[in-house]
C-alpha cells in the first residue's frame, strides 16, 4: 500500500517558484568562492603590475584560474558561450593559432608558439566560457567592479605623483609605474596601457550611473580620478580611444543624454580653464601639442610606430601562406621591436590562415555588439563603446593576449548574453552536467500521487 504524498504547502510551492530565492538556498560554498574569485579577477584585471614573479601571470590571473577551476569542477562552464556564434568563434580561434602554430615550425620556435597559444587560449576562450554562464546579479554588477579597480589604480597612481618621483619608485614598482619623464602607468604597469583602461572603463561608468548602480556624486567623484589618470597617462592612443568612447556611448544612448552630459563637461572644462590650472607638462608636450597642431607627428611615438607600420608592410609579401614564426618579428626588424600594428603582426607572424582567423574573431565581436542594442540598449551602448576602444587599440599594438584586453571586453558583451538574463535560461549549455538556469520544480512522480 503506497503512502499518500506528503503535504509541501504553498509556502514550500512558492519557495519552488521563486527561482531567485531557491538559488540562494542551494548554492554551495564553493560558488561563492568561485564568483568573489571572478569579481577579484575583474577588479584586478587592469593591474597588470601585480604579477606573480617575472612571468606574465598577474594576481588577476591567479583569481580568474582558480574561479575558473572551481566552476569547472562544479560544473558551471558554458559550452556555447556565444551561442550559436560559438562554432565559428572556435573556427577563428583555431585558423589564428594554427598558422602561428606552421609558422613557428617552419621558421621560429615551436615552444614560442606554445606560450603565445596558452595565453591566447586563457584570454579568447577561458574568459568567454567563465563569463557567459554567470547569473544577472553577476554580469550586472561586473562593469562597475572594472571602474572601481580601475580608479583605485588611479588613485593610487595620482597620491605617488604628489610624494614620489621615478627614482623613489623604478625599484619596487618597475619603470612603468611613473616613468623617467613623469608619465603615470599607476598599477597597469605603462602608461599607454593605463591610458587604455580608463578608456575601458569610461562607458562602464556611464552605464553604471544610467543603471542606478552609482550615484551620481559617486560617479562624478570616479570621473575625475578616471580623466585625472588619463592626463598624467598622456597616452595619445588612450586619451582619443576615450573621446571616440564616451561620444559612441552617449550616441548609442540617446541625444538627451549627450546633451545633459556635454553640458555638464563644457561646464567642467570651462571651470578648468577659468582656474588657471596647467595641464601636466607630459600631456600637453606628447598630446596638448598634437591637438593644438593637429600634427600626428608629435603625438607620442607616432613617428616610430609609422616606421613599423612601413617595414612590416613590405615584409607581408614573403609571409603570405606561412609567417615567420611566433617573436620572430622582433628579430628580423630593423628596429628591433614587434610592429604596433596587430593585424600586420598576425599577418606577418601566421600568414593569411592566421590573418583570416583574427578577422572571424574580430567580426564575431562586432555582430555581437551590434545585435546587443537590439537586447538592451544601454548594455548594447556599453558593450559597442568597449569593444571601439579594444579595435582602436589593435592599430597600435602588438600581441594582445593579455587579459586586461579581453577582460573588459567580454565583461560588457556578459552583461547581453548572460544565460540568466530577465531571469530566464536562453538556451546556454553547460560543458557536462545540468545547465545553472533558474530550478524548476520537478515533475510529479507517478508513485507519489497513485490513481484510485
């Protein structure tokens, strides 16, 4: 004789039907490691002085691997983190290492290639298929944890600007970190790299304050360490990647937010320029000039960089089915030093395979940003402002498997294509066991409510 079912009661029903909530009583410890590991890695993520010995693993790295560890032993890894995108993602992925990887054997060194694959693996893949299957709450809040590591990073750079100099700082923190001619890398290590990640982190605020997930004295107060970090960055590339930013994300917004905000800036320059106060004497020698001018010839390094841009154009035509070689550019340049250009160096390094797999790559990301104004257009603004600053920053730098590239990248396209979103499960897949989509309640057992 079977027992009749036992009785649940609607609080145990409502319980079950609130997702949310049964989420938070089901999760296990090492998904709150987990995740505080991933909000430290992205938080981390343009601290790229913070390394763990003289190898190019950074403290960001540690966190993200050990989240990404975790997750994959819980289970909690996407196997299509870009959807139906995701073959051709592999594809791209795949052609661009493969003919780095010909290249390497044919003219350079196959060990080379593995370090170059492992970081471009870590950066292109891992991040991605961490990323994508985080929860609303998560991806939502991932872009202000960027801001905030990137203006702690400012801050810190700006206080050792008033107390230190190069000397005081070259041999604990690098040469970097305030360089021989007073620019500020703060903790991103250089200056031109800190220039990007206040680019970064620019349209991440003005999502942050359009989302209520900031004040409006909070960001005001994160905006003035974000631009005062830029100037003492005097980054050419960084200061132009962040006008282009913030306008594609005010646009992307709506006109009433562009003009309420540039009404505000013109207020704030004005005030500037009535005070009397000098700009840093590194910006206006390396950009101020530059844009008084409009001569690119005293912006920064642009002259050399034109000069690498040239060499490796004419470099291309001996490279075209098999490159050189992983690092082989560095050696076979005249100036000894990789083109700034990573298009040119992937071309010149991997041959066309390689060449067409960074365009699959890059066009990927594009569709993707595009069709997320469609989904959210605040997130959509967000993610199309981000990912203009990473293709800005293609043009003028080498190899770009570093996470604070790709970090920021996919932290905005999360917040489109999280697999929660609205609280829903749209479709992602785990690599192995059941998908982390909201708990529903199972169906009814034939043995636990018995006919007659």
């Amino acid at each position: 004789m079977t027992s009749p079912a036992p009785f649940t009661g609607p609080a145990v029903h409502r319980a079950s039907a609130s997702p949310a909530g049964a989420a938070r009583g089901q999760e296990h410890v090492w998904d709150r490691i987990a995740r505080y590991c991933l909000l430290a890695a992205i938080f981390l993520s343009g601290w790229s002085l913070l390394r763990v010995g003289q190898i190019n693993l950074t403290f960001s790295d540690v966190f993200f691997l050990l989240s990404f560890a975790i997750s994959g032993a819980r289970g909690h890894l996407s196997a299509t983190p870009f959807r139906s995108l995701t073959p051709f993602w592999l594809t791209g992925l795949v052609m661009m290492l493969g003919g780095l990887f010909v290249g390497s054997v044919v003219n350079g060194d196959p060990l080379r290639w593995v370090n170059i694959a492992l970081q471009y693996t870590v950066a292109f893949l891992f991040i991605p298929v961490l990323l994508m299957q985080q929860g609303e709450r998560i991806t939502r809040i991932a872009p202000l944890v960027f801001v905030l590591g990137t203006a702690l990073s400012e801050t810190i750079g700006i206080i050792a600007t008033f107390f230190l100099t190069f000397h005081d700082t070259v041999h604990w923190l690098g040469d970097g970190f305030i360089t021989g001619n007073d620019r500020l890398g703060a903790m991103a290590g250089q200056p031109n790299p800190n220039g990007a990640v206040v680019a970064f982190s620019l349209p991440m605020l003005l999502f942050s304050v359009r989302q209520h997930m900031l004040s409006g004295l909070a960001g005001l107060c994160c905006l003035i360490l974000l631009l005062w970090g830029l100037m003492l960055s005097a980054s050419f590339t960084g200061f132009s990647a962040s006008l282009l930013a913030i306008f594609t994300a005010m646009l992307l917004m709506g006109m009433r937010y562009i003009f309420r905000l540039g009404l505000a800036a013109a207020v704030a320059a004005s005030l500037f320029f009535a005070s009397g106060a000098p700009l840093p004497k590194a910006f206006q020698e390396r950009v101020g000039n530059a844009v008084e001018s409009g001569d690119l010839n005293q912006a920064g390094t642009f002259i050399n960089r034109a000069q690498l841009i040239e060499e490796a154009w004419g470099f291309a035509e001996d490279n075209m089915l098999i490159g050189m070689g992983v690092d082989r550019y560095r050696e076979i340049s005249a100036y000894d030093n990789p083109v700034h250009n990573l298009y040119l160096l992937i071309w010149n390094e991997g041959g066309s395979v390689a060449f067409c797999g960074l365009m699959i790559l890059l066009v990927l990301l594009c569709l993707l940003a595009v069709s997320g104004l469609r989904l959210h257009r605040d997130r959509g603004a967000m993610a199309g402002a981000v990912l203009l600053v990473f293709l800005i920053y293609t043009m003028s730098y080498p190899h770009m498997y570093s996470r604070m590239w790709v970090m920021p990248v996919m932290v905005a396209l999360a917040t489109l294509y999280g697999p929660r979103r609205n609280g829903k499960a749209e479709g992602a897949r785990l690599i192995y066991a059941r998908p982390a989509g909201p708990l529903q309640p199972s169906p009814p057992s034939p043995l636990m409510h018995p006919k007659g």
